[in-house]
C-alpha cells in the first residue's frame, strides 16, 4: 500500500528516572536519533516541567519528531512521523542500549494514501 | 487499562488543496481545536513548505498537537497526544464540518502505563 507518511511509535518503561528527567540529557538524544536518518532540521522547542519531565519537538522538513518523559513513571513517548523511509530497527536499538531497557515497544503506522494510489 | 496519555490521529482526505494550503488557513483551525479541550499551549512552531503545505506543532503543557497538510494528495494528519483525557467526538465533528470531507479517520492509541497499573 503506498502512503505518504510512516509514523513510528516508541514506548520506553522501565528507564532510570534520573536520566530521563531533564532537558540537558534528552536533547543529546534527539540529536542522535536524526543523525540516524536522513531527516533535516527546521526548527526546535523545548519545554522543562518542574520538578522534573521534558517535551521536546522537532519540526523537520519531512514532518516532525517529538520526546515525552514521564520520570516518575519510568517511561518516555517517542513519536517520528516522516514522509520518506526510516531504518526503525537502528533507532530501537540505540533506544535499547541507551536505556538498558528490554521493555521497548516499537509501534508503526502508515499515515495517509497518495492521490495516485486512489485512481489505480 | 491505565494508561499515561492518549494519542489520537486524525487522517483526512479529500480535501480542497486550496483551504490547507497556507499557515493563515491553518493556525485558526489548531487554535479552535485547542478552544475544544482544557489543552495549554506553551510553545508554537511552523513551517510554509514551497509552494504549498504545512507545518505546524503546538508544545502543550499536556504534551502536543501537530498538523502536516499535503495540498498535492488534498490530505492533512493532525495528531494530539495528551496525558488528559480528550473530548475527541467534538473534535472530529469540528473537522468533518470545516473540511467538508467524509473520508476522516480517527484511530486512537493509549501511550504507556501507568507505574501504579505495573504494580497491581
């Protein structure tokens, strides 16, 4: 089936609280995981929530990236929705090493149906 | 099941390219979304493509609301991940209306677990 976007999941239990907390150790993270890819930067937002948990939103040329993290909960959202292909199996991996966390769960959605697909 | 947030996305078709095209046509419809739940916006970042299609991503205190439209498939995904429940039926109502568009799909996903349902 020909789509226009994937959008990709990432579900995280399990983390340390601590390193999941602030905003000084998820933007590392983010960075990461674009140069994994071929996505482009366009612009970012950050929010710190107090005491602790971090939102952090990239907007990228080809959609958009985006970090929740609940510490308290031990668990932190990650969402990648692009409009051209993502090698998902590299980013669960660093996800997995960088977390020392097996309760990774990798989620994918195809998102929207090209015009060209409708008329065939 | 007791979740930590829910994500819904809203995939829609058959749009008239001309009315999600712009960033102007665009921000009054995420803002009146946001006037349709208890959603705090912190932060707000968009992006005009050329010639037509857009970005646009709303850091919310609840988590985010994104938009991406792609003109030249009449399409639009917006999708709201929140960590408070949502009115989504308002919503979707909302969309099909101003859009005048049957072809609206709504898929939710719950986003974690709560450590409080871990230990149960």
């Amino acid at each position: 089936m020909k789509s226009i976007g994937v959008h990709l999941m990432w579900d995280i239990h399990k983390v340390e609280s601590d390193i999941i907390s602030y905003e000084k150790d998820i933007a590392p993270v983010m960075e990461h995981i674009i140069s994994l890819t071929t996505l482009s930067i366009e612009n970012y937002s950050s929010k710190q929530f107090e005491p602790v948990g971090v939102t952090s939103i990239y907007l990228l040329s080809e959609s958009h990236l985006s970090i929740h993290t609940w510490p308290e909960h031990g668990y932190l959202a990650i969402d990648l929705f692009s409009c051209v292909p993502i090698e998902s199996d590299k980013i669960t991996e660093y996800l997995k090493t960088l977390y020392q966390s097996e309760d990774v769960k990798m989620t994918q959605v195809m998102r929207g149906k090209s015009r060209e697909m409708d008329t065939k």
